[in-house]
C-alpha cells in the first residue's frame, strides 16, 4: 500500500510542479493582462474555503473517499483538456472555477485517507509524502524544458495528462469504509468541529505558520532577480527549500515520535521568525543558502504537525472534513488575506516585507503555546 500512496502522491505533486510554474504563463498566453491573471489565481486559493469542506463532507458520511478522488481527478483531467479552446477571461474565468473544485480535493482527501491508513497498513506516512516533493522539483524542470522546446500551449496538454495519472494512481488506493454508528454521528461534521475551542485553536496557529510563507511565494523570485541574483541560483534556491522538506519526510515518523505534533508546530514558528528576519534583512547569497533549508521547518515541519495532530486529535468519521478546513482555511483564507495585503506591502516597502511575516511566525507560536496550554487543562480535567 505503501508503494500506490507514493505513486499517488508522486502523480499529483507533478500536477502541482506544472501548475506553479506555469499556469500564469500559459494565462498570459491568452491575452490576459495581470490583474486578470491575478483574479484567476486568487479564485482558486479563495475556493479551499468554499469547495473543500462540501467535498469533504460527502467523503465523511459515505465513507468514499476514494470513489471521490477518482471522480474529481477525472474530472479535472478533462476540464484541463477543455483550456484549449477557451477564450476570453470570462470563460477562462469559469473554467478554473470548475477546474479548481476538482482539483482542490484531491489534496486533502488523499492527505486524510494516507494519514488514516498509514498505521492499519504499517508504512510512514511521511516517506510516502515525500514522494511528491521529489516530482515537484522534476516537474519543475523538467515542465520548463518542454515548454522551452513546444511553447505555452502544451501546459493545459501537460496538466490533463498529469492529472490522469493521478486518476490512475488514485484506482490503487484504499476506500475507506464506516461503520454505520459512526456514519450516523454529525449529519455535518465541519459544524461539530468548528463549535469545538481547541480544534479552532489549532486552526488557528496553523493559519499564521502557512500564511507566513506568502510573501516568499508571491514575490521570493521577483525581489532576488532585482538583488541580481541569477535565475539558475533562485531555482537552486527553491530547490533546496523542497530537498529540505524532502529530508524531513523522510524521517517523520521518528521525529513525530520524539517531538511531538505541537511542539513541532513551535519550532516551525521559531524557524520562520529566523527566516524570515533574515530575508528581510538581506539578499547575500551565503545567508540565503543558510535559510533556505529552514523551509524543512517553516512548512514542513508545520505540515507534518497539523497532519499528525488531526490524525491523533480528530475521529475518523469526522476526518477528511477537519483535514478539508485545515487546507481550506491554513492554506486558503488565510494565505489569500495574507496575499492581498502583501502585494501592497511588498510595493510599499519591498524586502522588508518580510519582516511582517516574522509577526505571523511569532503570532502562530504564541496560539501554539495556548493550544498546548488548553489541551493540558482539558487532559487534567478528563
């Protein structure tokens, strides 16, 4: 079971190394100008909040949880095969739309279900994880090699065949089954847990953590090409941010084990105000090589704890709703506030921006510390 997680993760990672990338270029392609591509993109961050927690919701009463990421995957493949003959930002507008809900489940669902069964079937959910930043990076390079040589045109082309391959990854996972008791315990889940003080908390700690990766991610590139830096260096810079995060997943289930799901969120929080203080603070190459493989930590570090923490906190039946919030809100709501007033800090003050995302680092440990603070109240009084 081990090896079709990996493939799973390995075919739905290269969707996400093409997407990054690429897709504002191939949107550009079409005559789109900047502020439509950014509507675009937004659109689909904004979605998490929306779409992931209905998906979700039909996954925890049916139990399908495959069956679904089957239908969405092959759905989305055959939206992405439709790009092509789309024009004009409106029906491109509506395409990612449709494209977006598809796809935008298949990362929780198939986080929950790899989490879930990575003890029943005795393998490391993180060495299976790792898979997919290992085909991140190839897609990445590999993508922009093809496209060099074929042109924008190919991506929609590039991305549908991806996402058939996810589809076809996803024909090997397991389905997992309720028992009726359990099927029957919240006709809506996301209400339950959204009532619930300490779930709340740790949704909110891991906002901050993610969130505090946007300035990197909108404007990482753009701020170390105006320091000078080569394109061959900040693509080896991003690489290693991923290597890092690859290294750590590589030994999750040890270092979950000896640390701990909230204190890992802690030092993430601890890494990025570093981080960040430094990117702010400097362009040097050395100190940038330094940090970067703070990204270990920053994200995955972070990502390990939230995913850990609702392995062991959340049911089963109220599962994949939980993963879908963490995802909806941690990567979606937050990420795209952050996002929006990001841009106009970056214009205002450039590098120094970063610094607003030490603030959010710092802001993350301090709930994580009340999240460690109120699960110990509500363990002494159980």
């Amino acid at each position: 079971m081990a090896v079709r997680f990996s493939l799973y993760y390995a075919a739905l990672f290269l969707v996400v190394g093409i997407f990054m990338p690429f897709w504002p270029a191939w949107l550009k392609s079409r005559g789109l100008d900047a502020g439509q591509i950014s509507i675009i993109l937004s659109v689909a961050i904004w979605l998490r909040v929306l779409a992931n927690p209905v998906m979700a919701h039909f996954a925890d009463r049916s139990g399908a949880h495959r069956t679904i990421i089957m239908i969405s995957a092959a759905g989305a493949a055959g939206v992405y095969l439709l790009f092509s003959f789309v024009h004009g930002f409106w029906m491109l507008f509506a395409a990612n739309i449709l494209a977006s809900i598809l796809f935008m489940a298949l990362i929780p669902l198939g986080e929950n279900l790899a989490s879930r069964s990575a003890t029943p079937y005795g393998f490391d959910y993180g060495r299976v994880r790792l898979w997919g930043s290992i085909t991140f990076i190839l897609a990445a390079y590999a993508g922009g090699a093809v496209i060099e040589r074929t042109g924008d045109s190919v991506i929609p082309w590039m991305l549908a065949a991806a996402l058939g391959g996810a589809f076809l990854a996803s024909c090997g996972l397991p389905q997992q089954r309720l028992r009726e008791r359990d099927r029957a315990h919240s006709s809506l889940p996301a209400a339950v847990l959204l009532r619930n003080k300490t779930f709340l908390i740790f949704l909110a700690g891991a906002s901050f953590l993610q969130a505090s990766h946007a300035i990197l991610y909108m404007f990482g590139t753009i701020h170390w090409r105006a320091a000078g830096i080569p394109d061959s260096m900040i693509g080896a810079l991003w690489a290693e941010g991923v290597i890092a995060e690859i290294v750590l997943f590589a030994f999750s289930g040890a270092v979950v084990a000896r640390v701990g799901p909230v204190r890992l969120m802690l030092i993430a929080a601890l890494a990025g105000a570093v981080r960040w203080t430094v990117l702010a603070e400097t362009t040097d190459i050395a100190l940038l090589i330094a940090v970067q493989w703070l990204h270990g930590l920053t994200f995955g570090a972070a990502h390990l704890a939230a995913i850990f923490y609702l392995l062991r906190e959340i049911p089963d039946q109220m599962s994949a709703s939980a993963q879908s919030l963490y995802s909806g809100f941690a990567v979606g709501l937050a990420m795209g506030l952050v996002m929006l007033a990001g841009g106009w800090l970056y214009e205002s003050v450039g590098g120094a921006a970063f610094h607003a995302m030490t603030v959010l680092s710092l802001a993350g440990g301090l709930v994580v510390l009340l999240l460690a603070r109120t699960r110990n109240q509500r363990d002494s009084s159980s």
